[in-house]
C-alpha cells in the first residue's frame, strides 16, 4: 500500500524544514511513504525548501486561495499520485511525526475509513482556558451534527482512506476541518480519533484573527453543513419555534375573546396568523430541500464513481506508459509535471520525481 503525506502551506519556510525531516519514509503497513507539499500562493522559499529537504511532489496554487482549498487540491494530487491512504498535517510542524504510524494503524487494520488525531486539550499547556473551553464546546456541537464521537474536531491531523478521499467534498473556504467530519458523519463512513502528541507552538494561527472571528465563521460552516446534510430537520425545527408563536398567540386571542369582547385584541390575531404562515412555508422549503438533497446524494455518489474510473484509467496508462519506456521502473501514477528540476534528495529524503 502507498502512503502519501500531504502538507498545505502559506509561506512556511522557516518551519517546512523541520516539518518535512520529522516525517517519516517508513510506515507499518505501507510498502512506500510519499510527501506531498500544497503551496497555497506563498511568496517566501516554501517551495525550494519543500524540494530542498526531499518532497516527492509540490502542487502550487496561483494565489492564496485559502486553507480549506489546498486541502481539496492535496487530496485530489494525492489519489492521483495512487494513494491508498493520505495523512494530512500541517506545515508549521504543530504535530508530533511520530505519531503518524498511530494515525493509520485503525485503516490499516480496516477499523476506520478516517482517523483523527485528538490533542489533549483538557491539559494544553499552550491553550487559554477560554481556548480550552471553546474548543470543547465546538468539539461537543459537531459530534452532534455529526453523530461520530470525535474529542477535538478541528484537528488537522488525520488519515484518510481511498474511499474517505474520494467522498471528501469541501464546499467551505474557511476550513475543512468542521465541514469533513459532519460529511463523514452523513455519510456511514467509520470515523474515529486516537490520541496524539504535538510539538511547541511556532507561531500564531493564521487562520482566523481573533476568537470571536473564529466562533462566528465555524458556527456558519457547521450549520450550513447540517443544514445541506439535514434540510428537512433544520427547516422543521424553523418551522416548528414560528408555529409555536402562532398557536401561542391564537390562544391568546381566543382566551381574551372569551373573557370579553376581545377588543384591543386584534394585533394578537395577526401577527399569529403570519407566524402560523411563514412555519408552513418553512415546512415547505424543509421538504424541497429534502428533495434537492436526495439529487445531491445521487450527484455525489456519481461524482465519486467517476473520479474513482478516472484515477484507475490514469494509473493504468501511466504505468503503461512509463514501464514501455523504463520497465525496470514504475513511478508512481499521475505525478504532477513539474516545470523547474528538483534539486537533489537531501539527506532522509528521495530525490523529487519528475
């Protein structure tokens, strides 16, 4: 089996040294261990030091296009690049290495189809307890949603499999993190989480500027998730809290109709009669969103089966191609073709393949 390890980055070049020479080339249970380096548009050395310290492979993004975007784009280089597994990690060198043969050992064993790597966060010697009290809160909500028992959702370590990989879908440009295990979760794929180490920190998180920032947009990426993985749910319990208003204020009315005349007592009968209205066409919306997300299931499920024949038919032609013209050596299918030649392989690493 081959294993790729992808790393997205923006302008990691003081940290990617250091990341890259920690990853391991041998892993329990895989034949081949590959790097895989997703430059998101940096404009410092990020990408000669990826070649410099022995990257297989660099796909580089024309601008910053945001974390959740060089995620996807890693994934799809990676099953192009015949990966059977994919651990994804973070360039600021935040995870322990070490820890990657535990992060697959539930694939390898066929437990899991994605496995997440839980910080301790209860005894984060770098987390505030505001942080600390957050990311339980946020963990707690999306094991809701998600209906998977994850301990720290916005992990960014973690494994996928083959069919994981293929299912992965990121609609957000704020972050994967949240958006893949509620995907997972919808989706009967095994998700599970081991515990693992992490490094000190080397500099602040780039992904959002203040707590407050991060709080409103993973609150929006978790209910836009729900809501396209559960419309009918979202819509009913809308629906539901406006048609309460409305019984509520009928009642009202009726009660001060039978006391007295119910004069003075109109406003009650009108604003229950548009609330009453406006819960039946959220009931409404809830079922042809149910609809369309029937049709999404379907397109998903379409899309996956044709990236799969896609990635079969390209290994195929390009070991085909490459054993006529070197049948002694396979390299592995679908590498990208990289305009500039890779500098040597440093030391601990193989020469980048071309």
């Amino acid at each position: 089996m081959r294993l790729v390890i992808q790393i997205p980055c923006l302008n990691e070049a003081a940290t990617l040294g250091e990341t890259l020479s920690a990853l391991p080339r041998q892993v329990e249970g895989f034949s081949e261990v590959l790097w895989l380096v997703i430059d998101d548009g940096s404009t410092d050395d990020t990408v000669d030091v990826a070649w410099t310290h022995g990257a297989d492979a660099v796909v580089s993004l024309t601008q910053n296009k945001g974390l959740a975007v060089a995620f996807a784009t890693g994934v799809d280089a990676a099953l192009r690049m015949g990966a059977d597994v994919i651990v994804n990690t973070d360039g600021d060198n935040q995870y322990n290495a070490a820890d990657i043969s535990r992060l697959t050992e539930p694939i390898v064993a066929s437990r899991a189809d994605l496995v997440i790597g839980s910080r301790d966060i209860r005894n984060h010697p770098e987390f505030s307890p505001l942080k600390k009290r957050l990311q339980r809160l946020g963990s707690w909500t999306v094991r809701q949603a998600s209906a998977t028992d994850v301990a720290d959702v916005t992990s960014g370590f973690r494994a996928y499999n083959r069919e994981a990989a293929l299912a992965a879908n990121v609609v957000s440009r704020f972050t994967y993190t949240l958006e893949t295990v509620i995907q997972a979760g919808k989706s009967d794929l095994a998700v599970t989480d081991v515990p693992v180490r992490v490094n000190p920190t080397t500099r602040p998180s780039r992904l959002f500027k203040s707590k407050r920032q991060y709080v409103r947009r993973a609150a929006g990426t978790i209910v836009r998730v729900y809501a396209m993985h559960e419309p009918l749910r979202v819509f009913a319990v809308l629906a539901a809290g406006f048609a309460a208003v409305g019984v509520f204020l009928f009642a009202r009315f009726g009660w001060f109709l039978v006391t007295s005349d119910g004069s003075g007592h109109v406003q009650s009968l009108i604003i229950g009669a548009v609330a009453l209205l406006v819960a039946m066409q959220l009931l409404m919306l809830g079922v042809l969103a149910d609809l369309l997300r029937a049709n999404r299931v379907i397109a998903e499920r379409t899309l996956r089966r044709v990236r799969a024949i896609e990635l079969d038919v390209g290994t195929l032609t390009s070991d085909k191609r490459v054993a006529e013209e070197n049948p002694a050596r396979l390299e592995p299918a679908g590498f990208p073709e990289q305009e500039a030649p890779p500098p040597p392989a440093a030391p601990g690493g193989s020469a980048a393949t071309r």
